[in-house]
C-alpha cells in the first residue's frame, strides 16, 4: 500500500492469498505461503509480464468484519471482486455499489475508492488485481463499474484462477490471462443484454465512444446525444447518472490522461497540448498542474526516466468546473 492508502483490513478468514500482505491474526484452511516463496513465483511471473494482454499481480479469498475499511487515491491496476457472502459497500467517484452475493464488479484503481461493511455484517469475497497491455485496456474500461449477477459460471473462473497460482508453471502467464478474458468478456455480455432495454444506457455509451474518437476536437452537447430529441440539461444530468461527472470533466480527464500517455512517447508540451485538443499551451499547463499537482515539463522529465506504463482512465477531477456552457466544451 502506497501512501495515499489507509486501511484496516480486520480479517476473520482468509481463505487463500497470492502475493498480498496481511495482518498477522488471521485463520487459514491451508497453511499461508511463505514471503520468499511469493517472491520466488512473482519473478517466475514477471519472465512472461509482457507476453499477455492481462498479467495478474495480487489475489485473495477474504472473509472481513464490519471495522474492515480500505481508502486508495490511486493505484495502477484493475480489481475484479467477486462477492460469495455479506454485504460489501464500494463507493467510488461519488457512486455507492452494494456487493451482495454472486454479483461481480470491475474496479479501475486509478479512481478515488473505499470499501466498508456495514456494521454486525460481514463480506466473504474473492478479489484479483490485474494490469492491461494497451489492448487489453478497452475491454476492461467497457467492464468497469457495472455490477453483473452472476447467474451461470463465472465463479469458476475466479476458482481456477486463485487454484493455479499455487501451481506456478511456465503456462501461468496465460492460462490466468486468459480466464480473466473471459470473465470481462461475460461481464461486457450481460452489459449489452440490458442496453438492449434501457434507450439511456445505449444513448450515453455512444456519447462516450464519440469523446474516446474526437477527444482533440472542439466538442458540443448537440454531438454527444447525436439525433436524440433531448434537452442539453437532461443529457448531463443522464450523463452523471451513469458516470458520476459531467461530460465536460470527463472528456477533460480523458484529454490529461491521454496526455501522460504521450508524454512517455517522449512528445513535447506544445505537441501534446494540441493533441489532446486543448486551445492553448497554457490552457493545457494550468489543467494539467490542477489534476496532478506537477507541471506538464516535471511530469515529462520524471516519466522518461521512470518509463512508467500510464493507462488511460476517466478520473473524477472534482476541482474542474462544472459550470461550462450546456452546449459547447
């Protein structure tokens, strides 16, 4: 945990753990695995860390109690949660999700998040923290933040996953890459099932599709909800429903995400900038010290040397305005 993390995780099982750490009161099934031997199967993992287009870094079957709390800022990978008992509250980006039982949910953990229970309740769950190669990130942005009740097979997957992290072999990489493909794959399934019978939903995921291709225009309300019949008021009002920020901040985040992105193909300020479609250099500057706290030049300098792998993802940046013209951004 870095430390814009705060938690307690106050364990009353733990069923299985892969290269987690927890606290030193706990009950396992089987005995726990020793550090080195963690250490010893993460390098085995990393031989492969780039040959698969989801790696698996942490995983864990936990049974928690009501003081269990966990609060992250940041942190670059996606967590898939599958809830088997309990009652679980995710809250992040202004949005509540219960977890209850069978129901799974992608996390981006980029996004500002706690997890809580309530209190006299408990939350059995099983959980996996995974990385994305580039193309691997559109799946699991499709997947994020929509609960799916699982009504077939898919904990089977998350079964086999944690059963084959304690059989590290050179197939590994792929045999776990590959199941949570399938998992997102069912997850992004049940998604366009239920679009089929909720016009809104349908509205809104062309509305962003349309930010993801034009993000370096000049963008209007009128070209996000396309022919519909709708008030510019009621499209960003649907608009926060589904994603917790006005449009305008999402395609804001998306534009400065996109520029750490570019910044590590070692691309100059001014290039960015106009990339990314923002009016001028120091529009852009002013944005991007506001979202990260650090010029686009100290970024630029720091990501070169680090040659950090940035994905993209659509943060809530709380501080931006609100208050942009309803019809044009």
């Amino acid at each position: 945990m870095n430390a814009q993390t705060s938690a307690f995780m106050d364990y009353k099982k733990v069923y299985d753990l892969f290269l987690g750490e927890v606290n030193d009161k706990f009950e396992t099934k089987t005995p726990d695995i020793e550090m080195e031997e963690r250490i010893m199967r993460k390098q085995n993992l990393d031989n492969a860390w780039y040959s698969v287009p989801f790696a698996v870094i942490a995983a864990g079957y936990y049974e928690v109690g009501d003081r269990h709390y966990t609060n992250r800022s940041s942190g670059c990978f996606f967590e898939l949660i599958y809830t088997v008992a309990g009652h679980g509250i995710v809250e992040i980006n202004g949005r509540t999700f219960d977890c209850v039982a069978n129901t799974i949910i992608l996390i981006d953990c980029s996004m500002p998040q706690s997890f809580h229970v309530k209190r006299g309740q408990t939350w059995e769950y099983k959980h996996i923290h995974f990385v994305v190669d580039g193309a691997a990130e559109n799946v699991a942005n499709h997947a994020c933040l929509v609960p799916v009740y699982d009504n077939g097979g898919l904990h089977a997957y998350f079964d086999d996953i944690l059963n084959e992290l304690h059989h590290i072999s050179a197939n590994t990489c792929f045999f776990l890459s590959q199941n949570i493909s399938a998992i997102l794959t069912e997850m992004i399934r049940y998604q366009f099932q239920d679009s089929f019978t909720d016009p809104q939903t349908k509205l809104i995921k062309r509305a962003v599709e349309y930010i993801h291709e034009h993000y370096m225009e000049k963008i209007t309300i009128k070209q996000l909800a396309g022919d519909e019949f709708i008030s510019p008021y009621h499209f960003i009002r649907l608009f926060k429903k589904y994603y917790g920020v006005p449009p305008y901040n999402y395609l804001i985040d998306y534009r400065l995400k996109r520029a750490q992105y570019l910044f590590m193909q070692h691309k100059f300020i001014k290039e960015v900038a106009q990339e990314c479609g923002f009016s001028s250099t120091n529009s852009f500057s002013r944005a991007f010290q506001k979202r990260f706290g650090v010029s686009p030049s100290e970024y630029r300098e720091n990501a070169m040397i680090r040659q950090e792998d940035i994905s993209l993802d659509f943060l809530n940046n709380k501080d931006s305005k609100d208050d942009a013209s309803e019809n044009e951004f």
